[in-house]
C-alpha cells in the first residue's frame, strides 16, 4: 500500500464503479459522481454521465450505426475499453482538468480482477484522465477510510464491498489483501449467505478480534449489518458513507 500522504500533489482520486463513477480532486475539494454511462449523439458527439441519461431519445445516435448508450463497466472491470476512455476524458474535461503528464492519479481496482483486467483499467485511466496511474486494491482503500479498523493490528479485519454487479470479500493483513473472493449479482436473499460463506472460508487468526466491514452502495441495505453479524459471529462496521469508502481510502493515500 502506498504511504499515506504520498502524492500530495497535483493529484486524482478515481473509483470505477459499475453503475457510478466517483472523483476528486484538490481543485473540486469534494467527492464528483457520475453514473458510468456513455452516450453517442446524432453527428458522432458523445457525453457521458448525467448528461448521458438524460439525452432525449431522438438526439441519439441510429441503432443502425451501432450502440447509442454504453454502459463500459461490469463486476467493477472494464469491458469496453474505448468507451471507457471516452467516458473518462469527457468527465474530466467537465472538471477543468487540463492534460497534465505530472498529474498523480490513484484508481482503485478490485482485489480479484485478473491481470489482464488491472491493466486493462489502468490503460483507460491513462488515456482517459492522463498523468501517471497507481492502482489501487479497493479493499484496501476502504479499509483506509475507517482508519481505526485498518490500523488495529490486533483485529482480523475482513473487508465486505458490496458494490453493483459484485460482491468483493478481502482480509486485510499488514497493509496487504492476502485473501479474497467474489460473489457475482444475486438477490439479497442469496447474496447474504453467500457473503457469509465466503467469510467463514477465509484465514481467521487465533487470539484477535475479529472484525467485518461493510463498504459500497450495497452496504446501507436494511438489515444486512445485522445479518452478517449474526451469520459470521464478527463485529460489524461501516463508514459515515459505505458508497465512498474506496475513494475517500485513495483520497487519503494521495493527501495524507
């Protein structure tokens, strides 16, 4: 993990969700969402965004000429990679970010996603926002966020992000995921049993407190703290916002 405080300056915080995309920067001094959405207009114009969703249906581009609305994220990786890098650059561009090859950048990316698939989100976030590009396990950054858990070296802390389209389950030991796993969508009927599971499989040390945190939209579902609690025997918490955890995790590494 990055020391915390490390690129303290010019510098982008970016959390690529499936369904939304999360910025920040120094300039903004607060968190930027956009839904991860791309949309291609009548004349080869394209925005992404807010400004995406709401494009009048007969500004859009002929299905004929191929895919008007691409949504370039699924399970928190890339799919299309250049609606990915269109998507980004037309949201930073809204920012007032100019291109700069100095600009430290900090993208978060799941614990489970394969080397190609790191590479892959690390490409589009150079050619989308430009600069030099670290990521970031996001089981990591979460875990950042709620500093007094990601510190205690005496608890066995287990990182639930229960983002869209999936679930990532990561233990966190001395600064590194050295376990996790991943449950694909399901409905919350079997999503919870199976993020209990996942649990149960992971190392648990003897002699520690044994910790569970929840981070992601997902995590605000009524009744999933408890439940977890309950089906894991673990203590359960959460930040001031789950949705922000992984972002406010990099915002941290960038600025201290």
């Amino acid at each position: 993990m990055p020391t915390p405080g490390a690129y303290a300056e010019r510098c982008l915080a970016l959390d690529l969700g499936t369904s939304t995309v999360r910025l920040w920067t120094p300039a903004t001094g607060t968190a930027i969402t956009a839904p991860t959405v791309l949309a291609r207009l009548e004349g080869d114009r394209f925005v992404a965004g807010h400004a995406a969703l709401a494009s009048p249906a007969d500004s859009l581009a002929s299905p004929a000429d191929g895919s008007s609305v691409t949504w370039p994220v699924r399970g928190g990786v890339v799919r299309d990679f250049f609606a990915c890098v269109q998507m980004l650059r037309l949201l930073v561009a809204d920012l007032g970010l100019p291109s700069d090859p100095t600009l430290r950048v900090l993208a978060g990316v799941p614990a489970t996603a394969t080397p190609r698939q790191r590479t892959m989100l690390v490409a589009a976030a150079r050619q989308g926002v430009g600069g030099r590009v670290t990521a970031v396990e996001e089981p990591l950054a979460a875990a950042l966020a709620c500093r007094p858990d990601a510190t205690d070296t005496d608890a066995d802390l287990v990182v639930v992000d229960i983002g869209s389209g999936r679930t990532e389950i990561a233990r966190i030991a001395d600064g590194s995921v050295v376990a996790a796993h991943h449950v694909d969508e399901t409905g919350l009927v079997d999503l919870i049993p199976a993020i209990a599971d996942c649990v149960r499989r992971l190392h648990r040390p003897r002699g520690r407190r044994h910790r569970l945190l929840l981070t992601g939209g997902g995590a605000m579902t009524p009744g999933i703290a408890g439940q977890l609690a309950g089906l894991t025997g673990r203590s359960v918490t959460m930040p001031a916002d789950p949705s922000l955890a992984t972002l406010t995790g990099l915002r941290l590494l960038l600025t201290g």
